[in-house]
C-alpha cells in the first residue's frame, strides 16, 4: 500500500511525465539528426560545435545549457531550478543514447529521409508537452528567452526568432547542417506544441489535483 502509494503519489507521477518527457524529445531530436534534412536551430549549433571541437551532441547540448542557465542569472536574475537541471544534463543524455543505440532507422531514400524528419518532428513537439505539462520548470533556452524578453524589453516573438537565427548562424559557420528542415523546424515547431500542451494538460490534471492549464497553448 505505501509503495502504491509513493507510485501515484503528485510528485511521482510529475517527476515521471518530465522525465519521459525529455526521454521522448531526445529520440525525437535524434530521428531528425538521422533524418539529414536539416535540425532545428539549437542542434544546428550543437552539430556544429561537435564537428569543430568533437565531443557529442549531447554533451554539447548540456555545455550549453549550462552557460545558458548562468547567463539567465546574469542578465534576468532567474534562478536555476531542479526541472532546469534535469532538462539540462537528461536531456543531453537521452540524445546521446538514442544515437548509440541506433534505435533510429537511417533512411535511405529523400522520401525516407523526409518522412523520418516528420515523424521526429511530431515526436519532439509530443515529448515537449509531456515535459511541460508537469509544471516543474522552464528549460534553460526558455529561461533565457525570458530573461532577454524581461532585461531588453523586447516581445517574446522577436526574442525567440533572434536568439534562433544567431545560433542558426555560428552553428552554419561552425559546420552544423542549415538546409529546408531548419526552416521547416522553425515554422512548425511552435503551432505543433500548442496543440500537445492541452493534451498533456488534462492527462495531467487528477495527478495535479487541479484543473487543466491551457493558457500556455494560446
């Protein structure tokens, strides 16, 4: 009874929905990389910096999110929580092990390829829902865009779009991938959130014990 009840206790089960969360974003991320039909801007950055200097993506993506995260200190006084290490150091992981595991079919053919990228795509933004939905804290890219959004002034639409196209920008100079599932990335990964946040959200809501947040969709 009390492991039953440590199991579905609030908590639990929104320590266990972020975590599968960044489990499902890493496979997806890692079926697009595959894919080589162009990633989204931070993983152009990544793939760039890993190219450049070796290392892994992974290893890459947890280098910079901790400097995100401190830069987020320095200029917007937001401070770290757990959800945004964990999103931090798992997320990394989880790219890394789906790469070695090469759990992720290598298409052959540019229909293959596209498709593969689609599918990793919708994989990603589902993974991004499950790992919001919990409420455990923003990831270090998203509390660096709101740190810029709260220092500059600026609206969060320029930020967003500024912060991608400098990373898209160093990561092209440094050898990551730029081609038509960069732009594609950038387009549709906005509106295929907002559709999953819902979802993620009533799934959540008897574990939270309070009604669905759907705002964060609008």
């Amino acid at each position: 009874m009390v492991h039953n009840k440590f199991i579905f206790h609030p908590l639990t089960v929104r320590y266990s929905v972020f975590m599968l969360g960044l489990a499902v974003m890493g496979f997806g991320i890692a079926m697009m990389i595959e894919a080589n039909v162009g990633v989204a801007p931070w993983d152009t950055l990544h793939i760039g910096l890993q190219k450049t200097f070796g290392l892994t993506i992974g290893m890459w993506s947890q280098i910079m999110g901790a400097c995100i995260i401190i830069a987020s200190y320095v200029i917007g006084k937001i401070k770290p929580t757990v959800g945004m290490f964990l999103n931090m150091i798992f997320f990394g992981l989880f790219i890394d092990l789906f790469m070695w595991l090469k759990w992720v079919p290598i298409g052959e053919t540019i229909l293959e390829r596209v498709v593969l990228f689609a599918a990793g795509l919708l994989i990603y933004t589902f993974g991004t829902g499950m790992y919001i939905s919990p409420r455990l804290g923003a990831g270090p890219r998203d509390s660096f865009m709101l740190a810029l959004h709260e220092r500059m002034g600026w609206g969060i639409g320029k930020v967003r779009i500024g912060i991608e196209c400098t990373v898209t920008l160093f990561g092209f100079l440094l050898g990551g991938p730029v081609s038509v599932g960069t732009v594609v990335t950038a387009l549709a990964i906005g509106p295929l959130i907002k559709q999953f946040i819902p979802l993620w959200d009533r799934m959540m809501a008897k574990p939270y014990g309070k009604a669905p947040v759907t705002n964060l969709a609008e």
